[in-house]
C-alpha cells in the first residue's frame, strides 16, 4: 500500500481546532518553503510564536501515537510538529517535491490531516503523482492521508470556501518503503490470525514481523 487514510480526529477536536485556529494569525506561506517549491506556494500558514509544540499539536502527536494503523503503517520516528495551512479561493500550492530534511527530520512520510469539511469548499484536492497515475484526495474533516514525501505532489486551486489542513512529516524508523509494506501486512496478519483465536499462527506470525523488524529498524 503506497498510501494510507486514516481516521485521526473526533469531530469535537476538529471543531475546536478550527475555532482556536480560527484566532491565529496567518502570514504567507511561502516564508517556510525552499527551492522551486516556494514559487510554487500560494498559501497561508498558521505563524508558530516559538518552536514549542502548541496544543493542537500535542492533540495530533497523541491521536497519531495510539492510531494503531498509523503505527503499524509509519513506523514513526520522529515527527514534526505540524504546519496549519489555509488555502482561501485561488489559492493553491502548485507541483513540487518537499524537502529532504527539515528541522532535523528526514522527511519520508508526508502526512495531511483534512479540517475543513468537503462539501464547505470546491477544489484544494490533494493530487499525488504514482507510477500507476494520479491520485486525487479530499478527505472529512478529522481524516488523514499518509503518503510517500518522495513523489511529486500538489494542492489543485481552490474555487469556493476555505480548505484548512494540518500537515506534518514523519522520520520512519524504518527507512525503506518495501520493507515497512512487508511489515505492515505481517502485522496485519497478526490481527487476523489473533480474531480468528489460532494462537500457533499468531506466535509464528509475531515472530516473523518482531524478527524481520530487528532486522531494519533504526530505533
Ligand atoms: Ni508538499
């Protein structure tokens, strides 16, 4: 699985995301932005005061650590703390590729987590560029796409309403892709060979993903 959709937030956190977001001041974003991705950029960003992680953040590090699927999926090492962007009519954030490293953090993963309900806005799809073609993505608000910070992504312009999304990158602690969606799938099979009650194969499936992790990861 290249990407991965996940429910990160409840609908009373997203709410009060949106209204403390709601009293922030936003500057252009293109003042975080490097290279060719900058001219590419047109948006707002939420400005950080501090480097400090703020609430929200802390809400979406704590939703990210118990989300079981994000876990078995990213294999997180470090993550950023977020970048609240908002994206008003004719705002968009054209074809670009994100950086390597920021703030220290190989950026493997690329993470959106959608807060603005789909139907308040027309446009600002997520389109990330596959080898079998163009994926288009707008999620409910409180969902989250995890995808590959290594393909060529875009936001399309938004034509209606405002489309506000946290967005993040993840350091994963197992760095090749093939290798975290073998995992993935063994831990997968772990679940189902834990609700089907088989206790052998459970023991042989966890024994098979605990020593093929020991083998990659970078803790
Ligand atoms: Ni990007």
């Amino acid at each position: 699985m290249e990407f991965n959709i996940l429910p990160v937030l409840s609908p009373e956190e997203v709410e009060r995301f949106v209204t403390d977001l709601s009293r922030a001041t936003f500057v252009d974003g293109k003042a975080t932005a490097v290279g060719a991705a900058r001219e590419a950029k047109h948006n707002l960003q939420a400005e950080r005061s501090a480097a400090n992680s703020s609430a929200l953040d802390e809400t979406i590090f704590a939703a990210l650590q118990r989300n079981k699927e994000f876990q078995s999926f990213a294999f997180p090492k470090r993550i950023l703390p977020p970048s609240y962007a908002r994206y008003e009519p004719g705002m968009q954030y054209g074809t670009h590729i994100d950086g390597a490293v920021m703030g220290g953090v190989r950026t493997d993963l690329a993470m959106t987590l959608f807060l603005s309900s789909p139907e308040t806005y027309d446009g600002g799809e997520l389109v990330i560029e596959f080898a079998s073609g163009e994926q288009e993505i707008k999620l409910a608000a409180g969902e989250a796409v995890v995808y590959p910070a290594t393909t060529l992504h875009r936001v399309a312009p938004v034509t209606r309403g405002t489309r506000i999304v946290a967005v993040t990158w993840i350091q994963c602690a197992v760095r090749e892709e093939r290798v975290r969606s073998v995992l993935h799938d063994l831990s997968r099979a772990v679940s189902h060979a834990e609700a089907a009650k088989d206790a052998p194969q459970t023991l042989l499936l966890s024994k098979c993903f605990h020593n093929l992790l020991r083998c990659v990861v970078e803790p």
